[in-house]
C-alpha cells in the first residue's frame, strides 16, 4: 500500500514530502478498517504553516471562534 501511496502523491509540490503524506494516507485508508467508504476521509485546508505540519486525526475536527 505505501508504494501505491507514494506513486499517487508523486508531484513536484509534495517531492520533499512524498514519504510523509504516503503514509498518511495509508493510515487514514488502515483505519477504515476494511469498509471502503474513501468519503469517511476528509481533507481539512488550512493556510499557513507548512506541509510537514499535516497531520491524520480521528473523529471530526471543528474550527470554532469564539464570539464577543
């Protein structure tokens, strides 16, 4: 599975992070445990930071701001 990742994520813009996201991918795909259901993963953009600060988390990330 990590090789079909990497070859997946082969771009100019992940090059440096190839192996970084391969296995993130993996284990966000692992983790599903066999259901198959790929719309259980979801990818969550954010700006700033840089590509190595991604990260695989379980369960559902909120982005809340708390009002005045």
């Amino acid at each position: 599975l990590l090789n079909i990742a990497m070859t997946t994520v082969s771009s100019k813009i992940l090059a440096q992070d190839k192996q970084h996201f391969a296995n993130l991918a993996v284990d966000a795909v692992l983790r599903l445990k066999g259901s198959g259901n790929l719309e259980a993963i979801q990818v969550i953009k954010k700006p700033g930071g840089c590509l190595k600060d991604s990260y695989l988390d379980e369960g559902f990330i909120l982005d809340k701001k708390i009002g005045i």
